[in-house]
C-alpha cells in the first residue's frame, strides 16, 4: 500500500473528493452483486459478519461534525463520500448476511466502546481511534477474500477491502497534517501508543473472532502478527516522516496514497 517515490505532495482535497466521486459512479454503474444466488456461511463466519456489521454501520455525524468545525471544505466533502463508503458497507454486509440466511444484530458492546472512545476529543483522537478500526479491517477483509470458501462472501469482502485500502491513506494524510505543529518527539510518543493501541484491538479481535479467520486460513497469531507490521509504516506517515502524496488517479483504479522516502 505504501511505497517509496517523489510525488508532489497534494494541496488540498479537491482530488480526493473526485477520487471519491469517480468511485460513486463506477460502483453505480457495476451493481450489486448477485445476490439472488445465495451464500454458504457457516455460524462462526455468521456471528463475526454480524459484529462488524455493526461497526460499519452509522450515520458518521460526529465525524462530519469536527470535520466541518476544521473549516476545510474540500475535506469536509470528502469526509461526507468517505462517511457514504463505510454506510455502503454496511449495507452490503446486511445483504450478504441475508443472502446466508442470518439476520443484523442491533449493537455490539465492542462498538459501543469504540463509538464512546471515538466521541472523547476532537478530530485528531476521532481519527486515531477511526484508523485502529480501519487497520484491523484491512486484513480482515484480505482474509475473507483470499481465504472465504463462499464466492458471494469473498467478492463482497473484496469490494470493501478495496475501499479500506483507499481509507488509510485518506487518514494517514489528514493524521498528518493534524499533528505536523505538534513537536516531534510528541509525534512519536502519539504515534507510539496509537500502535499499543492497535496491537491490543488486534488481540481482541483475533480472540473474538479466531473461529471465523481460521475458517479462512489466517491464524490468531498471524492476524495480531500482520497487523502490527502494517501499522509502523502508517505511523510513520503521521509522525511526518518524509513523505509525500500522489493525487488519486481519478477513474483508473489506482488510489493516491502516501509514498514513504
């Protein structure tokens, strides 16, 4: 996802809100999948789609709220398109899990933690805590993709997963530039309990939901393993190490993210 390279570093927003825009139509224009075909799921894979069902699924308004009060109005309106794919997630997620015969549950208590925690401060800590959830999203999804024994389940998964591969860096910019006035080894120290954060979310997750990964071929320790790794390159994006941002290539498939010097 992150790689070295000498792109000229973005100014603005506006081609994220294009990005984000140009991928509205290309999803309008493919449809859903077919639903009408069905999916084998079995009861562990049932009750981990249920919960991140859950999580995905929210209107976003106190994160559209500090965006707007940050007085951005380019990352305001890609905030609304960001806020849009995580509501399209959920909805999928819904429809994959009738499509398998499960229903929706109402609430979780590990969302209701993460939405409070979320809620403390302002934008900055709303996004740090954001970003733990969106880390540990991507490798559930590229487990569900790659090792999902149900077609209907790996190409929904796919299609989330390729959004969140777009998110991170979306808050790996913003991240940035939230913390690039605060002193460097502030920065770090930040940066540096956000991954104790992250690797205690990861443990939760790999405990809760082991029986679903293992349906997948992905480990307890592996997940925790795989996330952790992922996240020193994230945390050096919003340390602000030297790095710089290539626009999203708008229509092409291929998404803008931070390029690690």
């Amino acid at each position: 996802m992150f790689k070295k390279g000498r792109d000229r570093e973005t100014q603005g927003y506006g081609d994220w809100v294009r990005a984000f825009e140009a991928e509205r139509e290309r999803r309008a224009r493919r449809g859903d999948p077919a639903w009408e075909r069905g999916a084998r799921l079995p009861p562990s894979l049932v009750r981990s789609l249920q919960r991140f069902q859950v999580g995905e699924d929210g209107d976003g308004a106190e994160l559209l709220g500090k965006a707007a009060r940050a007085g951005d109005a380019q990352y305001t309106a890609a905030a609304h398109l960001f806020v849009a794919e995580e509501q399209n997630h959920a909805r999928l997620l819904a429809l994959l899990l009738e499509a398998g015969g499960a229903r929706t549950l109402e609430s979780h208590w590990s969302d209701t933690v993460f939405v409070r925690l979320r809620r403390l401060l302002g934008l900055r800590l709303e996004l740090l805590v954001l970003m733990v959830a969106e880390a540990v999203a991507l490798r559930y999804y590229r487990a569900l993709r790659d090792g999902g024994a149900d077609p209907l389940l790996r190409e929904v998964a796919g299609r989330i997963l390729a959004d969140e591969e777009r998110h991170v860096p979306f808050h790996c910019r913003r991240l940035r530039e939230g913390f690039a006035r605060v002193p460097r080894p502030a920065r770090y120290a930040v940066t540096g309990g956000w991954r104790l954060l992250l690797a205690g979310a990861a443990v939760l997750v790999a405990v809760d939901h082991g029986a679903a990964l293992r349906r997948c071929g992905v480990t307890r320790s592996v997940f925790v393993r795989d996330i952790v790794a992922s996240s020193a390159v994230m945390a050096a994006v919003i340390a602000g190490r030297d790095v710089t941002f290539a626009a999203p290539a708008v229509g092409t498939g291929q998404h803008g993210y931070p390029q690690v010097a």
